[in-house]
C-alpha cells in the first residue's frame, strides 16, 4: 500500500519547479511523471499498476534502420591544443574505420571504447577509464563525431608526458567548432568492413517514457519519429543567466552545426576560486570558455547566442548520449528528450537506464512510485 503524501512535504524550491513546468504548454516535468493537462491543471493519469507495468518493461529500445549507410572519415585529422581542467597540451588524431567498429580511443597504446559502459564519475566533465588510463573531457569531441555522423573511427590521442595514465582531449574555444570544421575539411566516406561490405546504420528508437532524476534535476525521453532535444537550465544567483529554455527543431546535422556547435562552455566567475582549488580548470581562460559574474554579468561579452549557455548543454548532452553507440550505430535516442538543470553525471545516468534491458530510474520502483505521488497533489492544487 502506498500511502498519501501531503505537498507540504516538498521543498520550496522542488514546489516552484513544478508550479513553473505547470504554467508551460509542453508542461515537460508533468508529463514526464505521466500527466495531461485537464481544466487548467494537470490530473494524473498513471495508475499505479501502470506504473509497475512501465518500470517492468524490458524493451524499452527497438533498433531499427536509418535508411543509410555507416561513415567513417576520408583522412585523417590532427589536432593539439591546450586543455581546460590540467592546463596541458595534448594532441589527437583520428583516422577512419572499418564498418562495425565503432568509435574508440587509443592512449598509451590501450584500447578505449567510446561507451557508456567506462564513463567513470568525475567533475564537470565527461571521463573514460579502462584498466586504469583515463580520457578525460570528451563530450565535444564525441558531440561534434555522433551529430556529424562519424560512425566508426579510431581516435589516438597522447600528451608529453608517456608515463601518464591520464589525458584530456583538447577545449579550444570551449565549442565543439573546432572538431566540425575538422571533419568537413577532411569529408566523409561509406565506412566497409574488412571484406569490403558496407554497413547498414541502426539508430534506437524509444518505445516508451523514461527518465531519471536527482533532487530537482531530471532528463526525460519520450517515444517520438525524430529527435528533438529540450533543455532547461536555472541559475537565479547569476542574473545574466538565470533560467533559460531552448529546444531543438528535429535534430539533424545541418541543424547541429547552425545552432548548437558553436556554443561554448561557461562558468560562473565566484565559483573559478572554489573550482581551482580542487585541481579544476587549470587551462581555463576568458579564451576557451565565457564567463559570468552574478554581480557584474558577462566578463567576455559578446555571446554567440542569447541563450548560449543552455544551447551548450544540449551540446554536451549529444556528446554524452554518443556513448550509447555501438558497432557504427547511432548512439542518441530517436526521442523527444527532455532535461532540466542537468549534469555530466545525470547524462550517464539516463545513458545507463537505456543501456540496460530493464527500465532503470534512480532508486527502487517504490521510490518512483512515491514521486509521482508528491508531484501529483502538488500540480493538482494549482
């Protein structure tokens, strides 16, 4: 038996969420958690034994055909540039592969798979680790390579130091510009395989909600013909920022690299000292990133966008989800994707509840049951 919760029990903050998702048309947290909208306020219209019914379903992905080909690169691509969290310069190349090969790096002469399964928890960003080499920092890499639809490549990459278990890919500028401009000087080919075959390219589709959460964080899928990505962001201490929403047309490449590309990584200038001291941003500069003071705005004005920062996220959520590919497969969901206020570590998180056969959320099916539960009475006393 589940038993009543009253919304008193909610945080403030948690409650402003909601009663902001509420006064959207997309009303995405609500629908999120499973509500329609009814009168002017939103009624739940998930039952608990469809609830059960959703979180016990094991095929939550289909697989099907894009309609095109595998790609690979038509040459090589050598890059070296400083990079943001050890301060050090390192240097990648990337050449093309086989069909069904994937994406993969190569370090200190150790094999890396571009997947979700050696994401390895780490701060602001994203980090792959296998028998103890780390790479560090390659969402815009992986965002530039899965939007652009480099299916299959090998990418080395190495630093100065060859005793070092650990290496960074290269900011740049913050964006992923750099890494497209790249990949159009070079050009694309059909990838084949070692018989001289090519490969036909599947991409998941979702067939069903899922999400993940964590306090007021959240990213949401729902099953959709194209993928589309809304993202939201929330900073009320940096005025400059605060909260800002941006969602996608059907994400394509054309559309990636027009609007999403060149947006580059941002940070707040009070938490610069904090992050330092804890081995962070060595490299950072006002050159490889945009920075804004809560009281004095943007350092490094102009912005490429309006809402550069919440297109950036989007960015690194394309890089991040890149990890679900395997074999020269489309890593992204074919989805309406949904995040709010999210991370490097939730984008995993998401990433792993679809890697697995069974619907995952962040804890127990009773944990999930109990947030509906509290959001329900929230929205319908608005």
């Amino acid at each position: 038996m589940i038993s009543r919760w009253s919304s008193s029990r909610i945080s403030p903050r948690y409650r402003q969420n909601v009663q902001l998702f509420s006064s959207k048309n997309d009303c995405v947290f609500a629908l999120a958690l499973g509500f329609r909208r009814s009168r002017n306020r939103y009624q739940s219209h998930m039952t608990l034994s469809g609830a059960f019914n959703a979180l016990k379903s094991s095929n939550i992905i289909s697989w099907k055909s894009t309609g095109r080909l595998q790609q690979t690169l038509s040459g090589c691509i050598e890059r070296s540039g400083k990079t943001l969290h050890s301060g050090e310069v390192s240097t990648v190349r990337i050449w093309p592969e086989y069909a069904g090969q994937g994406r993969y790096f190569v370090f200190q002469s150790k094999l890396i798979p571009a997947s979700i399964v050696f994401v390895k928890e780490s701060s602001l960003c994203t980090t792959l680790c296998k028998d103890g080499f780390r790479v560090r920092t390659v969402e815009h890499l992986l965002s530039a390579l899965e939007a652009k639809g480099v299916d299959n490549c090998r990418i080395e990459i190495g630093n100065l130091d060859s005793e070092n278990q650990e290496v960074e890919v290269p900011i740049f500028d913050g964006s992923a510009s750099t890494w497209v401009e790249a990949i159009e000087q070079v050009g694309m080919k059909e990838a084949l395989d070692q018989r001289g075959k090519t490969g036909e390219k599947l991409a998941p589709y979702l067939n069903e909600p899922v999400y993940v959460w964590k306090n007021d964080s959240f990213v949401a899928a729902f099953p959709s013909p194209k993928l589309q990505i809304t993202y939201g962001i929330d900073f009320p201490q940096v005025p400059a920022i605060g909260r800002q929403w941006f969602s996608s047309a059907p994400l394509d490449d054309s559309f990636y690299e027009m609007h999403i590309a060149s947006s580059r990584t941002f940070c707040i200038y009070e938490e610069v000292e904090s992050m330092r001291n804890l081995g962070l941003i060595k490299g950072g500069s006002l050159e490889n990133a945009i920075v804004c003071s809560g009281s004095e705005g943007w350092l490094n004005p102009p912005l490429r966008f309006h809402d550069e920062p919440c297109r950036h996220k989007v960015l690194d959520l394309v890089g991040d989800l890149s990890l679900l590919a395997c074999s020269g497969s489309q890593g992204i969901p074919v989805a309406h994707i949904v995040a709010f206020k999210g991370s490097h570590a939730l984008h995993a998180d998401f990433a792993r509840s679809l890697s697995r056969t069974r619907m995952v959320v962040e804890n127990s099916l009773a944990e999930n049951i109990f947030i509906h539960s509290k959001v329900s009475e929230v929205v319908n006393e608005n």
